[in-house]
C-alpha cells in the first residue's frame, strides 16, 4: 500500500534531519510550517499526517477525508482531538522514550546550574572582577551541595525514572507525585512534596487532573530557596505565580522549557523575569538533540509501518 504522506511542520524538527526516510512508504509532501488556517489546504487527499504542535479534531479533519493515520513527534498528545479520531476510525501514534536521556540531562544542567550559581561566576570571570580582586577565589553568592538534599519528582514515567535515577547518584532523597503509587519509589502527595523538596522538577503529561497542579497555593508552599523546574508542559504549574515568587524572592530557581503559548508572548508573566541569574528559560528545546529528533522520526517510521502490517504501535486511539 502506497501513502500519501504530508509532514505539516516540518521545521519543529529541525533542518538537519534527513526527511527522505518516510518516502519508502509512498509519497511525501514537506511543509516547515503550517497555520491552522493553512491545514485542510496542506493536509489535501493525504492519508498520513505528521504534526508536532498542530491542533487537529472536529475542526478541521471532517474536510480530510482521507487521513487514516496521524503521527504526533512528541510523547504529549493534548493538541489532538482524540475522541473525534476514535469516532471516525482514524489513527493516531505518538512516540515515546526518544527523549528520555535528553529532557533528564537538560533538568539536571538547569538544577546543578542554579543550586551552583553558575550564571553569577561565569560573569565573575568574564567582567574581569575576578581578575581584579586580591583573593585566589570569590565565593559569594553562597552555594550549596545537592548532596543530601530532597529532590521532588512530579510523574514517574520514563523521564521522571532517569531523573530519580541520576538524583539518587549524587546524593538526593527522591520523593515522587504520582496519581497511582509504586513500589519502588517514595511516593508522597503533591502538597507534601512542595513543602519538603528542595529541588522539584515536573516530568508529568498534560491533562484535565495535571492542569494547574501547580497552584498559587502550592508554589506558596515550596521552600523559599527551593528549586523548580518544568520540563513537562507549561499549564501544569500557574506561570504568573511562578513569575511573582521569583520576584518577591519566595523562590530559590527557576528552570522552565516549556510554556502554556510557545512561543509565549512578550506580554507573557516570564517576561519580567527573563534574563535573572536565578532563572532559565529555555525554548522548548529539552527534547531536541540531534540524536533524540532522529530516534523520533525513525519510530514514527515504526510506527507507520506497523498500521500497514494491521498492528498497533504506539497507539493512543
């Protein structure tokens, strides 16, 4: 069977990635980017299509009557209408575990980088004030070990497993959120973790129970140098009341990859926070190394293949 496959934004994978591997299953169409009003154009006669951030249901798939498969180049599937697919027999994959190490070293780097000051010395040097200083060292603003500290993990998939993985290497207590406990974790509750973690990091998928998990009211429960990072989705914890902490010193760090609007707007609460030693904002990038976004496109191809052969892989609906 020959698809007609069309790649709706091609750019959020990147320009370095060899596209040409999902032609061996028929014809492809390549567009970098895709408005929502560009969709039924782009997507024409196609039976495959393939999204990233795209919001795709009832709004628009009624007038691609051909699609029979869409494949989703996240872990995250919340952009997608899932009853309207499961309605009208259509398809739709995800991949998961392509990013795994990826997302884990980002949120390491971000919480070594903040408990460590990193910002503030590397400026030390670069401005030339250590060089004009009389001491061998400067040791101001004051750092400590994350040795011994208590790191809360929120969801306990692949990612938050790595990240317990590496927390407990160097030293950290690891206590986890998860709706359903496991065994061979600590798990507390979502309040209890805020209050006793001194770095939290948020590894949990989007839906209508993680929607603003992270209150006003459970941020105002962390500790005041306490660490937080989000590498999961952006309107899991309230960004404004993650803005105002960081302003009004209630907040140790701040380490966040990913935004409720991306790119999130100037207008936006991180705005007034961008550019602080205590704070990294980065651009959805956590996922994307070059062999995380090739592992991606080559189980999406696993995936296509596998609906081919009548089985199911990867399958969300």
């Amino acid at each position: 069977m020959s698809l007609k496959i069309v790649f709706l934004d091609a750019a959020t994978i990147g320009s370095d990635i060899d596209l040409s591997m999902f032609e061996r299953y028929g014809s492809l169409t390549v567009f970098k980017s895709t408005r929502q009003d560009e969709f039924v154009e782009n997507v024409g006669d196609s039976d495959v299509i393939i999204i990233n951030k795209l919001k795709v249901g009832r709004d628009n798939l009624p007038y691609c009557k051909n699609v029979k498969l869409v494949c989703v180049t996240a872990t995250g599937y919340d952009n997608i209408d899932l009853e309207y697919c499961q309605e009208n027999s259509i398809a739709v994959c995800n991949v998961v575990g392509y990013s795994t190490q990826n997302v884990s070293q980002l949120t390491l780097a971000m919480a070594l980088s903040l408990i460590c000051h990193l910002n503030e010395y590397n400026r030390s040097v670069a401005n030339g004030t250590y060089s004009r200083g009389i001491s061998a060292n400067i040791l101001t603003p004051v750092y400590h070990e994350i040795y011994g500290k208590t790191w809360g993990i929120v969801g306990y998939g692949n990612i938050g497993k790595q990240v317990a993985r590496v927390a407990e290497a160097l030293g950290c207590r690891v206590i986890v959120y998860k709706r359903t406990p496991v065994d061979d974790a600590e798990c507390v509750d979502i309040d209890t973790l805020c209050r006793e973690s001194d770095i939290i990091s948020v590894h949990t998928p989007l839906n209508d129970g993680t929607r603003g998990l992270i209150s006003r009211e459970r941020i105002a429960m962390m500790k005041k140098d306490a660490i937080f990072i989000n590498v999961a989705r952006g309107a899991v914890a309230d960004e404004g009341a993650l803005a105002d902490a960081i302003l009004e010193g209630r907040l140790g760090g701040l380490g966040v990859d990913v935004y409720s609007k991306e790119p999130f707007p100037t207008d936006h609460p991180f705005s007034s926070i961008a550019g602080r030693d205590d704070v990294f904002l980065t651009p959805h990038m956590a996922w994307g190394s070059y062999e995380a976004r090739v592992r991606c496109c080559e189980e999406i191809c696993l995936n296509i293949e596998a609906y081919l052969r009548g089985e199911k892989r990867c399958r969300v609906v």
